[in-house]
C-alpha cells in the first residue's frame, strides 16, 4: 500500500471565478457547464489533479467540481498546509 498523496488547499483571500464541472456518464472526465460562479473569501478549496495547458486547474468546493485558473488561484488564495486543512 503506497502512503496517500497530501491533499492540497488554498484559501482565498479574493473572490475567484470559477466555472462548474459535471460528470461526463462513462468517463472520469468532467464536462464545462456554462455555469459561472465567484467563489467567496474564506472558501477553502482542495486541487483536483495537476495544470492543464489551458491554465486551468479542478477543484473541489463544497463537494462540488469547478474549474479555475491556477493564476488566479496563486494571486488570490494561499496555500494552506496539510495541517491547517
């Protein structure tokens, strides 16, 4: 059994545009919705897999799946560490 990988958190200390995700039926992958939100201050977000060449990297909020800029995540979130999550 190989150990789990740390979850990574941000926090965000600016509200972030975020586009929602829904389950594609028969794939892993997610599908864009046309569903824009602003994810407030304070919201506590768990990355979702690595970068995409778009810019764009998953998260998880709430239980639910957006998309965001990973720019914006590095401008207007801190990370938090494994312990403060």
């Amino acid at each position: 059994m190989h150990p789990m990988k740390p979850r990574v958190c941000f926090k965000i200390s600016t509200p972030v545009h975020a586009v929602k995700l829904e389950e594609h039926p028969g794939s892993s992958l997610r599908d864009p919705t046309g569903t824009l939100i602003e994810i407030p201050t304070g919201a506590i977000l768990e990355v979702e897999g690595g970068v995409g060449h778009s810019g764009l990297i998953n998260v998880l909020w709430k239980g639910q799946a957006f998309s965001v800029f990973y720019e914006d995540l590095q401008e207007k979130a801190s990370q938090l560490n494994a312990a403060d999550a």
